[in-house]
C-alpha cells in the first residue's frame, strides 16, 4: 500500500490543493484548514449552504494565502501577522475558539462574492481546539476541520462506490467529492475502516472514527452544482450500524507523530 495523492484545503469548505509533500505539525497537515470564512457572530460558513464555496480557489506561498473567485481580482492575505485583531468562532461542538481576523479588504472581498457578511480568520498563536472524539488522547489536537486532523480514503474504496453508481445509471465521480487529505493504492475497498495504526512516511496515525458524509459530497467542486449522488447511493450500502442516520465514507485519524513528512508514493504499514 502507498500514498497516492496529498491534498490539503487551505480555506475550510474552499477549493484544496494537491500536493508531492506535506509535514505535519500538532494541529495536522500545515497549511490544512488553517483559515475560515465566518459570519459576523464567529460561525462557520462552508458548503453545506454555500456550494459556491467549492470555486474560490486557494493557493499558498511561504508568507501568503491568494484567493481567486470566477469574476473577481485575486486576493492575497498573510499567513500570519503580529497584533491582529482576535475573534472569538466556532467549528461544530468546539466553541470559544481565539482566531485572528484577516482584515476588513478580505472580508470585504468574501461578502461581496458570497452575498452575505462573512470574514476570513485564521489560526494564531492563542489558538487551541482538542479533539473532542472519544478516541482522541490528552493534548491532541486539530485545526479548523470538522473533527479530526486527517481523513483517509482508498482509491479501492472509490472505485467500488463508482461501480455501484454505474450500475445504477449514474455517472462514476471524482475523489475531489470526499475531500481526504491522503489517498491510498494498493488495498482492498475500506480496507481503511479496518486499520488502527498505521505509518504512513514519517508519521504514525491512529484511527479515530468513520466519516460521516454530507451534502459536500453531492457538490461538484468545479461547478458548484448538485444532484442525490453520491448520498442516494451510499445510503443503500454505507449505512453506520450503530447510527442509522449516518453514511460512511471514508475514516477519519489522528497523528501520534506530531513532526515529520509525507510524501506521494510513501508506504503504507501497520504500526
């Protein structure tokens, strides 16, 4: 088994990036899910209301975060700063998050293309957010992601969910839909549900739960447009057994290696 593909998302909920190489740091991949668009009260904006999120595209340099939207003039703001104004946000359960403020130009350029208030915040150095989950240790953890540091999915697993939309008449869909931040060759479908530990290049990651997939997945992240898939079909097969409600795809780590790098083509063993 290997890495295939590394993807981080600078802005969360805004287009990622494919990388060769990513090191890690205590919150995850660096420069993963380092910004958020939020509304004025500090609540995450994403693509669960706003699938026009999945255009702004993102790219990072040494010092800065470029943004570019279909019709607007790029922006670009640092990836730190001293003396930034600080606000108080959230992400889901995690609540009373310090994270500082990118500026009135950028929130500016976020409300215009957006309609409606938001700003662009990003992690500092008052910022601390545990992992929540039950599988998580002291002192772990994460950014501005929804739960966890990592997410992981198998090129084996996509492949047997788009043989099941082909089936079914639907058109086979990109991995860009699952938006992981390691992808795997080499394995059995969710073979990536069963491992609970594993080194991946320089790093040991522990398992921290199945994803439970949303309206995301239903967005395509060129055009922004919708349809049932792939949720309709995952729903007759990917069914959590202990919460009905949810659709699994893909699992969900945590770093135990809190420095260090991993690169395309790294193997992947247990630990």
């Amino acid at each position: 088994m290997r890495i295939s593909a590394i993807h981080i998302y600078p802005v969360k909920g805004c287009r990622g990036l494919a990388l060769d190489a990513a090191a890690v740091d205590d919150l995850g991949l660096v420069g993963d899910r380092r910004f958020m668009i939020v509304e004025p009260d500090g609540k995450p904006l994403t693509q669960r209301p706003l699938p026009r999120m999945a255009l702004i595209e993102t790219q990072l340099s040494e010092d800065a975060l470029t943004l570019r939207a279909p019709g607007r003039e790029p922006i670009s703001v640092p990836r730190a700063a001293q003396g930034a104004r600080l606000l108080t946000v959230e992400v889901w359960s995690s609540t009373g998050l310090s994270a500082e403020d990118c500026g009135d130009e950028a929130a500016q350029w976020l409300s215009d293309y957006l309609e409606q208030p938001a700003r662009l915040v990003r992690i500092g150095a008052s910022f601390r957010r545990p992992v929540l989950a039950s599988t998580a240790r002291p002192g772990e953890l994460v950014s501005f992601a929804d739960e966890f540091p990592l997410l992981v999915i198998s090129e084996a697993s996509l492949a047997d969910l788009n043989e099941h939309l082909v089936a079914r008449g639907e058109p086979a869909l990109p991995m860009n839909r699952f938006r992981p931040n390691f992808v795997v060759s080499g394995c059995a479908a969710f073979d990536e549900d069963r491992w609970e530990r594993v080194r991946v290049g320089e790093l040991v990651i522990r398992a921290g739960g199945p994803c439970a997939r949303c309206t995301v997945t239903t967005t395509n992240q060129m055009t922004a447009e919708r349809g049932p898939e792939p949720l309709r079909t995952l729903a007759k097969y990917r069914r959590d057994p202990e919460k009905p409600g949810n659709v699994n795809f893909g699992q969900n780590y945590i770093h135990e290696t809190r420095s260090g790098t991993v690169r395309v083509g790294d193997e992947v063993v247990p630990a």
